[in-house]
C-alpha cells in the first residue's frame, strides 16, 4: 500500500519504464500565472515612467525655446520713469514716375588684332566659316554631331575619327545651309584624323600653315558646333598654352597643341586657328572627356596641322594611312541581350573577314567572337584597336576565338591595315 496516493502497488511494477519514471509529471500552472502577472505588472510601471520622461522632456524643449525668444531688457529706475520720446514718422517721398536709363551712342565695335601683323578676329572669323561644316553620323539608332574642315574645292573634308567611326549614314550641313549626304574616303583611329568627301560646287577651302611655327602664347581662335547643331558656328579665342604635349586617351598617345579656347562636345574636328586666318590644327579633345577632372576647364588640345597634312594626303591617295597592323577582321560589340539568350561569351562579334587573308585561312568566318590578342581583353572595336596600337606590322600575336562553341587560340601575323 503506497501511503502517498493510497492506492496498492502491484508487486511487479517498480514505478519506472526504460524510457522514465511512470509517475505523472507535476503541475507548475500557479508559477507561471504569478510569473506573468509580475511581467505584466512590470511592463506597465515602465510605460508610465516613460510617457512621464516624454513629457516633462517636452515641457522642457518648450521652456528653452520660450527663453531664446524671450528678450531680457532692464532699465535704470531713472530711464524706467522718463517719458518715452514718440518715434518719428518717416517723410512721405514723392517719386518721380518718368525716370528713365538714357541711352548715349557708342562707337562702332575695334577691331581686335591679336598681334601685329596679323588680323582681326572679326576677319578671322569671316575667313574661315565659309570653309568649316556641321557633320552629323548615324550609328546604331543614335546620332552624334561634329565639325569638320573642307581641305579641297573638290570636296574633301577632313574631321575626327571618332566622330564617324561605325556610322552607317554621315550627312555635311555647310554655311549656306545645304545638307549633303557624304562618303568616307578613309579614316585613321590612332591619329583620331577621317576624310570625308561630299557631291559640291562652289566650296571655300580653308588655308592651313605651319604649326612647327608656333609658340607657346600665340593667339589662336576655335570654330565650331559645342554641344551640338544648334549652336554651329561659334567662335572661341585663346592662347597656345603649350605644344608637343604627349596625351594619352583610350590607350594611344598624341603629340598634340594645347589650348585655353573653349572646346566642348561638338567641336571635335574643327579648326583651331593662329592670328592669321590660318588653320594650324584640327580640334581632338579636352580633359573631362577621357579623365575624370571635375570642374577643370581650359584645357583643349588639337592635333597639329603637320601631322593632319600626313595623314589626309595619304587617304585621299591611297584611302588608308602606311604602316597601320591589321588582324583583317572587323566586327561590333556583342550585345548583352545575346550573350544572355545565346549563351555567348561577351567579346568583338566578327562581321567580315578580308578575302584571302591569314585570318581567314586560319578558319576565323563571320560569326565568330574575338575575345582577347595576346593578354589583351577584347569587347569593343576601340579594344582592338588599342590591342595592335603597341605592335608592328609582321609582328605575330595570338588570337583567342570563339567559334563553334569552342574556344580557339589562333597565331596570326599583322598586316598592313588598307583602311
């Protein structure tokens, strides 16, 4: 008999299972009902203590702000019980409603002459504008817009690269306000330098000197269209700030004119000119357009007129510029949407292959994707050229394709590059 409960236990049954006791568990139902009405209790002192801290910081704030508004003005017993003199009304004024700004004559506008010798920048204007255009280039979709230089009668013009590169459409707008559809004749990515050729009579060409002449200080003047059409032939003046300067942008580097006049987007293959109407070299860039110098400014630079000479005369002979390595392949950037839905690897999506060249019989065809020359990353056009800029013609470099749904390596050997 098990006094506890009262109750006989069976002889065989010692209160335990392997598994635990079999004696039913104890209850702690009353505390835990105590624990939360201690919980409960507490929640709520800490609620009240905390409105009463928000309001009396209110109370507070209010007395603070009522004392900075407050103005504390004492007087002496004596100043307290003088009568207080009555402030004075102002005059009413009568204002004489005819007034007006009188005009006197000026004199005619002076000529500017920058040095003697040479002339007016009114004259140099009237001397060159005839013979700088607006060239807008259409490529994939967009549009973008410069300025460029007509070199011959015959209708030649010569602009940037980089202003025409890929387009599929240039048109030429000249001062009468003619637009003309265009050719490119040839163009040359390391020197930034195109020539363009357009169906025209009575074209005025510009008169270009020597710009191994120059020295740092000349007088020069920019033309052309910053910012776009919209503001085609503007004229900015300035010094040459400095010449042979080395510059290096998208992994080539220039010797070109540095200069303080105003060059801005749209002014790219315009004329700079010296204080004698002639064009001493073809406007390229400016810092803020390849380096990331905010809030810099007069810092131009135009290619020099005797290397602009070089160049265009050998495209319009020969349509390209002698000594230029080629892979003979030209291709575009392949887009992220076919990557991502061919499955493709981003790189130079090839377009064409030159008939007959290394590259083709090597097995590179149309459809195939350049991805790298040597160690050399390739994804643009821009890519490539700045790949072969380091290297000669007859130099061997090793090409990786993508074709088939493989990846190739591919030795081939620069040739020179017939535009």
């Amino acid at each position: 008999m098990d006094k506890r409960k009262k109750t006989t236990q069976n002889p065989w049954d010692d209160g335990a299972y392997g598994t635990g006791r079999t004696d039913p568990p104890k209850t702690h139902s009353g505390l835990v009902a105590l624990l939360l009405i201690l919980v409960i209790f507490l929640g709520g002192i800490i609620t009240v203590l905390g409105l009463m801290n928000v309001r009396l910081f209110r109370e507070l704030s209010d007395h603070e702000e009522e004392e900075k508004n407050s103005l504390s003005i004492s007087f002496s017993a004596e100043e307290a019980s003088a009568p207080q003199a009555p402030k004075p009304v102002p005059e009413k004024r009568n204002y004489c409603q005819d007034a007006t700004i009188s005009l006197k004559s000026s004199p005619k506008s002076v000529s500017n002459i920058p040095k003697e010798g040479g002339i007016s920048l009114q004259e140099i204007y009237e001397k060159n504008i005839p013979a700088v255009v607006s060239i807008r280039s259409q490529v994939h979709g967009s549009s973008a817009t410069g300025t460029g230089v007509i070199v011959s009668n015959r209708g030649y013009i010569v602009t940037n690269c980089h202003v025409v590169q890929n387009a599929k459409a240039i048109s030429v707008q000249l001062t009468d306000n003619r637009v003309l559809p265009a050719n490119l004749v040839g163009q040359d990515p390391i020197s930034d330098l195109a020539v363009l050729f357009i169906e025209a009579d009575n074209l005025t060409e510009a008169e270009f000197g020597d710009s191994s002449a120059l020295r740092v200080g000349d007088t020069v003047a920019a033309i052309g269209d910053p910012l776009g059409i919209n503001l085609r032939g503007t004229m900015t003046d300035g010094i040459v700030s400095a010449i042979n300067r080395d510059i290096t942008a998208n992994g080539r580097t220039l010797t070109l004119i540095q200069t303080n006049a105003a060059l801005n987007s749209g002014n790219s293959g315009g004329p700079l000119i010296n204080c004698y109407g002639q064009v001493i070299g073809i406007n390229t860039m400016k810092i803020g357009t390849f380096a990331s110098s905010a809030g810099v400014e007069g810092l131009g630079f135009a290619i020099p007129s005797t290397t602009v000479k070089d160049i265009v005369d050998q495209i319009i002979a020969q349509g390209y510029v002698s000594g230029r390595p080629t892979l003979e392949v030209r291709g575009e950037t392949l887009s992220n949407f076919y990557q991502h839905y061919y499955r493709l690897p981003a790189g130079l999506f090839i377009t064409s292959v030159t008939p007959g060249s290394q590259a083709q019989l090597k097995g590179i065809s149309p459809g195939d994707i350049l991805l790298a020359v040597d160690d050399t990353r390739i994804i643009t056009t821009e890519d490539l050229e700045q790949a072969l800029y380091t290297y000669n013609v007859g130099d061997t470099v090793t090409a990786m394709v993508y074709s088939g749904g493989q990846k190739l390596t591919v030795e081939l050997t620069l040739t020179e590059s017939r535009g």
